[in-house]
C-alpha cells in the first residue's frame, strides 16, 4: 500500500528492487500509453486511458481472434467486462464504459431532474451541460442572446446551481453549440462520449465513438453505471480522390443520406477511411459525422491522421495529439477488417448536392436541382439562406462562405435573400470578427446570429412568411423535416453546403447553377461566381473569445439547488408507477400515426423548449404533430369513451383519469430525428402502456424502454393496414420473455377479433426496467438494496 502514495520515479525504483530480489535480474521501460495526459484543459485528474483500451482490445482480439474495424476497437476497448461480454455484432448488449457525458440545456434539465432523484452526491463520470438551445434568433446575436438569458433565467440558474452542486462543467449561453464546444474542448482520438443530443456523432470528426442517447442514459453514466449498448454493426465508407471546386465536405454525407436513406444506418456505426479521407479538414470530417444522425447510424467516425492532430495543436491540446500518435495503430482499421456494408465514394467525381425537401435524404445532385424544382413545382424565389449550425460552422465553413460573398461585393452585389449566419462558438466568433469574414457578412447584408442553435432547431421568430405561406429556404444544417426550422408546414426546406447556400442568396433563386449560371454585376456586366476557397485552420491561431466557462467549486457543500413547486418550467420528477403484472385488456388506441412520425411531430420544439424542464406541461404537446390515420389530420383524435373529438394530450389525460391504458399505433422509423427523451417521457406520464410499429428508430426505442414503456413492432409489417383507429386491444404483457413475441389481440366494433404477434428487443435488465415502472426506479431499488 505504501508505493501508491511515492513519487513515480520512487516507484519505478522500488518495483526495479523488489524485481531484482525475485528474479535476480529486471529492466525497466517505460509504456508511452502510461503518460498521464488529461482529456482537456478545463479539468484536473481525468485522464486519457490508453493503457486500459489496449489492455481490453487484447483481450478481444484473444477471444475474436480476427481483424477489427475501427468502430469496433474504439467501442469494444470500452468495455465493461471484456473477458466474459459476449461479442456478435447487431446481437449482443455490449456493457461499457464511456469516457465523458455531454448534455445540452434543453435535454439537461429533465437529466439532472432524474440525477437529482437518485440521490448520488456528485458525476461518476466527467460531465459537462451546454446552454445553446433556448435562444430564439430575432434580431442578431446580442439582443437575441441578452432576451434569452431574461426569459431564461430561471432554468439557468438551475443548471448552473445544479452544475455546481454535482461536480458538472457549466457552458453558460452564448458558449455556442455542444457538439462544436465538444470538437474543441473535449473530443479526443479513441474516446467513447455519450451526448444528450442526436448530433453527438459530431465527435467522430477527432476519431471518437460520440453517440447521442436520451437523458436517462446519460444518467446512469453520470451515476457510474454502465451503458449498454446493442453491438452496433459496420458500415464502410470508402473515399477515394480528392475534392475540388463546389464540392464540400458537405457534399459526402448528402451522398451517403441519398443512398442510405434516413433509417439505413440504423444499428450500425459509419467507419468513413480510405485515401480520400487525407484530403479532409478535421472539422470537415465532423461535419460528415454529425448528419450521420440523418441516416439513423448509431454515429459515424473517422480514423485519427495528421489532420486531427493539426486540429488539436491549433485547439492548444498538442499533448492529447502526441499521446494518440503513441496509440496510433489502435485508432485505424485492421488490415482485412470486414465492414457489413461497403459504399465507395470517388471524391474527384463527387458532385455539390441539395437534399430535401421535407427530409434530409431525398439527395439531389446540383446538376439536376433546376430540373427536380420545375418539375416538383417547389417555389423557385428563396426566400432566406442560413449557414452555421452544429453541422457547419467551423472556420474553414465560413472562410469559404465569406469568399464567396466577398466575390459578389466585389462586383457591386449583395444577397438577394436573408441571409443569416450563426458562429457555432464564441471561439469562431471571435477568430472571424478578427480576420475579417464577419463584416464581409455584414456588408453582405447578413445578420449575425447568437453562437447557439437558432433556427435549426426551431428557435427562429420568422417574420418575413406568415404561416402557411408556401415558400423555399436553404441551409447548411442538417435535418429539414416538415415545420423544424419556422413551424410554417408549408417552408419547403432544403440541406446543402454554407458554400451553395450562399450563392443561391444571392441569386435569390433555386433555379441557379453557380458552376454554370452567370450573375449581373452592379455596373450591368455579367459575372460568374469564383470556386469558394478558405483555410482549415486560421493562419494566426483562434481567438477564444469571452470566457464563457463556469467550473465546479471546490467546495461544494454551500450550493443548493431549488425548484419552485408553483414553476411552470421546472418540476421535480416523482417515479412512475410498478406495472401492476397483468395483461391489458380492452384498452383503446390514442392514435394510429400515419406515415413519418419523427421525435418532432412526438414532442415539438421551437416554443415549446422552454418546458423541457417540467414534465406535465410539456406534455402538453405529445404527438400533436402526428397524422391521424383515420381522417388525415394532426391533433384530432377520438375518444373511445365519449366519442368526441379532441386534441391528442387531452384525450390521453382523460383516460389516465380514468384509470385507462392506451397503445400508439406507428409507421417505418417511429421517432427518428433528435434524441429527446420527452417524446418517450410523455407518453409514459399520460398513462401510455405500448408503442406498436412497424420500425423504431434507435434512441427513440431504447428512450421508451428506460421509461418503463412497451416498444413493440409488428411480426408482420403488413399488419398496420388491418388495424381501425376505433379498434380496442388486449396486450398479453404476461407473455413478455427474453426472445419471445407478445400477442395481441384486435377487437373491432365491426368485425370479428383478431391475434397477431408482437416482437421486441427487450434483454432480462430491460425487461426488468419494465416491471419497475422505469430504469431510474431500478436504478433506485439498487442503490437501496
């Protein structure tokens, strides 16, 4: 016991004479994955663990005996119990370990609330909370950031309590976008994060397995638990060539989303590698990682090369660069590693792409765009553009965006639509306010928006379209889903480069072709467009910016945290009931959703964000986005009891006052999009028993399971079309077993009963969680017993 309290070097000479006394003879070397170097330069004491990664991966590389992908090692290095954890891709639930947590204010708030209620003193696990979804973009960046921070206060000032209490790294607002304050802060080579927000993947850009998972995840992390994970499968992107002109970065995942479609990567991770992977930037290669979300994969990811390390030298992390340079060869691919899908991808041949509208993966190469708008009839006049984002936002991303703008002024020409640009960290704010893209904006005639989410979450106070107004925006985000970005239904949205999306303002038209279609100088001269060009990295360093970080105290004994019982946006959580072990007998369906129903339509954002924190009210907006099957409407159901029509919530809370279970009835993908967990918390706290489809989208699946819910899909798809929104059911919950369908039972009103089966993915930990009522009571009956 003595030699853990030495020096090292005290160490290293003590264990070289106990060595000598056993063996007579010892040589002592120095392993280059023992450095201590810490995982960021905002904490002390964690550390970056490359030894024990190693020591797991050979491990399983002596029980696999085979070569591994990159995924895998990264994922599989992390686990729990690598000796005894069974190992089959797309079969086993891995346990592991994950590095870092990453929550996002929208998400954190119903994260702590749940951390709270476990009683644990402090983060198991190194945490951070990122204040970037509840500013609404207005009028720019200061007043909107100065409005949010009024309107806001009291749910920052409970996250900041509440980081301060637990031990909890505090981003305050106008810090910028987690997923990029992750880029430059905290992702590292070979790390495992887990992220309160489906664009965790983001990560992946700096070689690190980032994976977006919903609150009750990230708590049992926080809380020191493992996480399970099913063993996702591989997919193999392979780049080739180099890209040139228009074509972006961007350009790669549009691809990818167009031949995958929103759910082909669902239950795999996308391992991108290959030459063309050297031409990238590492914030390039982040971007491609981040709308990987698109596609429904697990996360994407790259391996680690000199790009990442330039990356990290310039971030000032040149030490964590060095360590994973000693770790090299466990952060690429084995030779012969098998992938379960291969795509290749010719980046010399790679065409700028627009997708959309109404979702991220109808893919469009810009060539045919002028051809699929006419045909569609999609509105040609484009009303606004919008670069930034999570998704782009890098220096690189608005060094490009600005030369193009700054070639229109150049003849005399600004944009012709709005056009709005949002800093995705104080850190590129202030580097492009210095070297000068920011005022080329502004000349431009854009608006600088706060270093937050802003309209690609919603959080946009559109003013120039009233609603339902039929209209055309493009964006550099990343999802475009029906209402995201204005809540106007009929805003055909569509997803492309900060590059394309700036010239298409300044044409103010969907129709126009920059590599192809000249502009109209000031002076009545035509001019075509000069290729976008723009630095990786800034050539003088980047400027922090404000210091927008708040640490945890070192005493942290006198922080209280406090929750107004009269708050309408925050309430302390009280667990969900044990289920009662019995089956379900004639309860009715809430709703039978037709076609997509993303987390968007389950649980809005926009205004509806500044609920997150408070469980009965948001829940007033459950499924009011989805389409009734049975008269094509959202937010109008009927109720099996009294026989009126009414919203969806209200009809759920009337027959949880009358003690009555219901189901959902759901399409393909049922809750892809964003992570949130509200849309499985929701249903839960208005009484919901089932949720029956046809597919899940993952978070969405395991978010229902964590709350004590039945994610159920049908044996037979073709099923759906046999059930009457009027129909009641008996759900045979006793029949429920690890590998074993449930039977359900359909009654019509008109129409003899009918059986079918129901098939799930429950493992005995997650069936157990449903006989609790909910994973956080068995988290809690553990901590008691």
């Amino acid at each position: 016991m003595l030699s853990r309290h030495l020096p090292r070097a005290a160490k290293l000479s003590t264990s070289f004479k106990l060595a000598q006394r056993v063996r007579g003879f010892a040589s002592v070397t120095e392993n280059p994955l023992d450095r201590k170097v810490e995982m960021n330069l905002w904490e002390k004491g964690n550390y970056i663990n490359y030894r024990k990664m190693s020591d797991n991966l050979a491990t399983v590389r002596g029980r696999l005996n085979k070569p591994l992908t990159l995924a895998e090692k990264v994922i599989y290095s992390h686990l729990d119990n690598p000796h005894e954890q069974e190992i089959e891709r797309g079969k086993s639930y891995l346990k592991l370990r994950p590095d870092r947590v990453a929550c996002q204010d929208a998400t954190a708030q119903m994260a702590i609330l749940q951390f709270m209620s476990a009683g644990i003193p402090k983060v198991q696990t190194p945490t951070t909370v990122h204040c970037d979804h509840l500013i609404e973009a207005q009028v720019g960046g200061p007043k909107d950031l100065a409005r949010a921070e009024s309107i806001n206060k009291e749910v920052y000032d409970f996250l900041s309590s509440a980081c301060a209490k637990y031990d909890i790294g505090f981003w305050k607002p106008g810090s910028g976008i987690i997923h990029q304050i992750i880029l430059e802060n905290y992702a590292f080579p070979g790390g495992l994060l887990i992220g309160t927000d489906s664009h965790t993947p983001n990560g992946g850009g700096l070689g690190m397995a980032a994976i977006g998972v919903g609150g009750a995840d990230a708590v049992d992390v926080m809380a020191g638990l493992p996480w399970e994970l099913k063993a996702p499968k591989v997919i193999g992107v392979k780049l080739t060539g180099q890209m040139s002109g228009w074509t972006a970065p961007k350009d790669i995942i549009l691809k990818v989303a167009g031949i995958l479609t929103v759910k082909g990567g669902t239950g795999a991770i996308v391992e991108y590698h290959g030459p063309g992977v050297e031409t990238l930037s590492c914030t390039g290669m982040g971007t491609i990682c981040n709308m990987g979300a698109e596609i429904g994969a697990t996360t994407s990811i790259f391996p680690f090369n000199d790009r990442m390390y330039e990356y990290l030298n310039a971030t000032k992390r040149k030490d964590i660069g060095d360590h994973a340079r000693a770790y090299a060869h466990d952060l690429k691919a084995d030779k012969g590693a098998e992938y379960d899908q291969l795509i290749e991808i010719n980046l010399s041949e790679l065409e700028p792409h627009i997708n959309g509208p109404f979702t991220p993966d109808l893919a469009t190469p810009l060539s045919k765009f002028k051809q699929a708008v006419e045909e569609n009839g999609w509105p040609t006049e484009l009303k606004a553009g919008l670069i930034g984002s999570c998704t782009n936002s890098s220096y690189e991303d608005m060094s490009r965006a600005a030369s193009i703008a700054r070639d229109a002024l150049n003849h005399g020409v600004k944009a012709k639509s709005l056009f709005y640009v949002t800093p995705g960290s104080e850190q590129i704010r202030a580097t492009i306010a210095r070297d000068g893209q920011m005022e080329t904006f502004e000349d431009f005639g854009g608006v600088i928006l706060a270093n937050a989410c802003g309209p690609c979450i919603g959080q946009w106070d559109r003013q120039d379209v009233k609603k339902g107004e039929k209209n055309s925006i493009v964006s550099s985000y990343n999802r475009n889903f029906t209402g995201r970005n204005d809540a106007n239904p009929a805003t055909h949205a569509f997803v492309t480069s900060p590059d394309l999306t700036t010239a298409f303002t300044i044409a103010g038209d969907l129709r126009f072709n920059p590599l192809t279609d000249s502009l109209l100088a000031k002076d009545g001269k035509e001019f075509k467009l000069s290729s976008p060009t723009g630095a990786g990295l800034p050539d003088r360093g980047y400027d922090p910016g404000q210091n927008t970080y708040q640490a945890p105290p070192a005493d942290r004994s006198f922080v209280t945290v406090n929750v107004s019982p009269t708050s309408d946006r925050l309430q302390v959580l009280s667990p969900f009931p044990a289920w009662d072990g019995k089956d379900a007998i004639d309860i009715p369906i809430l709703i039978k959703c037709q076609g997509k129903t993303t987390t968007d339509h389950i649980s809005m954002a926009g205004p509806w964000l500044k609920y997150r924190g408070h469980l009965d009210n948001i829940s007033n907006n459950m499924l009011i986005g989805a389409i009734n099957s049975e008269n094509g409407e959202a937010n109008k159901v009927k109720n099996q009891i009294t026989g009126e029509y009414g919203p969806v919530p209200a009809t759920a809370r009337d027959y949880k006052a009358r003690g009555i279970k219901w189901v959902v009835i759901g399409d393909w993908n049922y809750g892809e999009g964003s992570s949130r967990e509200h849309a499985a918390l929701e249903p839960r706290h208005l009484g919901g028993l089932a949720i029956i489809t046809k597919s899940f989208a993952r978070i969405h699946e395991t978010n229902l399971k964590k709350q004590g819910m039945l994610p159920l899909t049908f044996e037979n798809p073709e099923d759906y079309d046999k059930i009457n929104p009027d129909d009641k059911v008996d759900l045979l919950c006793t029949e429920i077993a690890v590998g074993k369908p449930i039977t359900i039972r359909f009654k019509p009103k008109n129409g003899s009963p009918w059986e079918t089966k129901l098939v799930h993915t429950f493992n005995e930990d997650q069936i157990k969680w449903f006989r609790d009522g909910s994973a956080l009571n068995t988290m809690a009956k553990n901590t008691k017993a």
